[in-house]
C-alpha cells in the first residue's frame, strides 16, 4: 500500500509541477482509487516556458479525471530559490486549508540528501539535518531515490517535463546535484538514516518545548544563565509558537546577544517580522503569524 491512512477516504491536495516526481507521485495516487485527490501547480513566472508546464500539468489532472487549481505569479526571472519556495509553499498551503486537504509533495531521497548538503555548504546546526519534514506536508516518496522514479515512469509510459533551469549552475541546489552522485549508495542510505533520526529528535525536543513555554513573557535572567545551545533551542522554540516557522541560527545568536543587553523599553528586529519587546526583566516575542 502506497499511503498507511487506514481505510477511510481522504482529501488530498498533489502539489504538481509536471516535473518526473511529481507525475510519479500523481499517478501512484491515482492507483489508489479511495482517495479523493486534487491537482495543484503554482506558476512561478520565472521561466517564459512555465506557461507551457502549467496547461500540461491541468491536462494531467483532466486526463486522470481530476479537479485542477493552479496559480501563476510574475516573480520574475532572477527570482532567488528561497522566494519562489516561499511563495509557492504559500499557495499550496492556502488550498490545502481552503480545501480541508491534506497537502502532498514528491520530494524524494536525492532531495533529502541535496537539501542537507546545501545547508551543511551554508553553515548548519543538527536541525540542518532534520529536512523536509513540516508536519503539514505528507511526502511520500521521501525514501526513494530518483533513480527509483525515472524507473516507474519510464515502465508505466508516463510523460513529464522537464525544467531547464535543472541543467544550468544558476541556483545551488543544480550546483550541489553534480556532487551528490560522488556518494556511495551505502553513503546515501545512512544520510537518509540520520535524516529520520534528526526528525524523530526534533519531534521529541518539539514536544518537550511546547510543555515548557506557557507563557508569552520570558525571564532575561534566565536565558542568560543557560548555555548557548540551549538558549537558542528554546528561543527558537518561542518564536515558532507565535510564528509558525523559526529564525536562522545566527539570527538567534544575535537575538540572545539582544536578550543580555537590550535595554528596557526597547524593541529588537530579529527578522522575518519577529521582534522582542523588553522590559528590564523580561521579553515577549511578537511576530505576524505565518507558515513558510
């Protein structure tokens, strides 16, 4: 069975580019007749060809005999990776609340393992292993590699596109995909390993977070007395709670730097809209609440 969900119908939203993924994910989906799914395509505007990716990905849902919701943004080319992703993701999540859906991404294996080398290239904490793995988003081809897809779409004659900004150097996730076929498949197998693992330990500390944090006001002195580590998980863990989504490890160095000696009365900018308002005792973080 492809999805572990029971025996009861669900409501699923297939976020669908029209790339090998994406057309395997819709169309091992499809094969489980039960489920009540929906097609959906964001449009970047980036490349003049994404149009064309579009109308082809609504003709995969009108072949499958499935609704089609799709959304075009005139980003631009030049866009950077971390916009196009934001603002995708936006969309997606807005139909899936729209739609009381659950939404559904093809990320696979080769994903995991170039997501991990980027942030590991960018400078990254333990949870820079933790990837791909909000908890609103179901992605169930997380453990097979690509190599997996090409094979099931080649022997099930499906048709897909492709993007050509793949074989171009002009983001860093391309650049990264060159390197990762160094790695042995043994290699592979254990970065997916520690991958779930990290996950599995970010739930936990989630978890344990959640239970500590009860109250929108913080004790300087107390975030003072811990060590680094622990201080920026728990700040971290704060900023979620109001936000939905975390700060970047330096910006919650910085942002404990602030806590020690911000004065009262002040307001620091931390990024991404969050701030911390101080007292001569304590903080409160405030942010406008938002999934990225």
């Amino acid at each position: 069975m492809f999805l572990n969900d029971g025996d009861s119908a669900v409501r699923y939203l297939l976020a669908v580019s029209g790339g090998v993924d994406s057309v395997v994910l819709l169309d091992k989906m499809v094969q489980e007749s039960k489920h009540e799914l929906i097609v959906a395509h964001f449009d970047h505007g980036i490349r003049p060809e994404s149009a064309d990716d579009a109308r082809f990905v609504e003709g995969l849902a009108k072949k499958y005999g499935l609704p089609f919701v799709g959304k075009r943004e005139e980003l631009g080319q030049g866009t950077g990776e971390d916009l196009a992703r934001r603002r995708r993701y936006a969309f997606l999540r807005s139909e899936a609340k729209k739609r009381n859906a659950q939404l559904v991404t093809a990320h696979h294996a080769d994903d995991v393992i170039e997501t991990i080398a980027i942030n590991i290239v960018r400078g990254t904490g333990w949870r820079g292993v933790a990837v791909l793995a909000a908890p609103d988003i179901m992605r169930p081809l997380i453990h097979l590699p690509k190599r997996e897809l090409y094979a099931y779409a080649l022997a099930n004659n499906l048709e897909w596109v492709e993007d050509g900004t793949n074989r171009t150097g002009v983001y860093l996730r391309n650049r990264i995909r060159y390197l990762t076929p160094l790695l042995s498949s043994r290699q592979k197998s254990q970065l997916i390993q520690l991958r779930d693992r990290q996950v599995e330990l970010a739930g936990l500390i989630e978890a344990e977070l959640k239970a500590f944090i009860t109250s929108p006001s913080h004790s300087r002195y107390f975030y003072t007395q811990l060590d680094t580590p622990t201080a920026r998980e728990l700040l971290g863990g704060a900023v979620r709670q109001v936000k939905g989504a975390g700060l970047t490890r330096p910006q919650l160095e910085r942002a404990l730097l602030a806590i020690k000696t911000a004065r009262p009365s002040s307001v620091y900018e931390a990024g991404n809209g969050v701030t911390l308002q101080f007292t001569a005792r304590s903080f409160i973080v405030k942010a406008p609440r938002e999934m990225l």
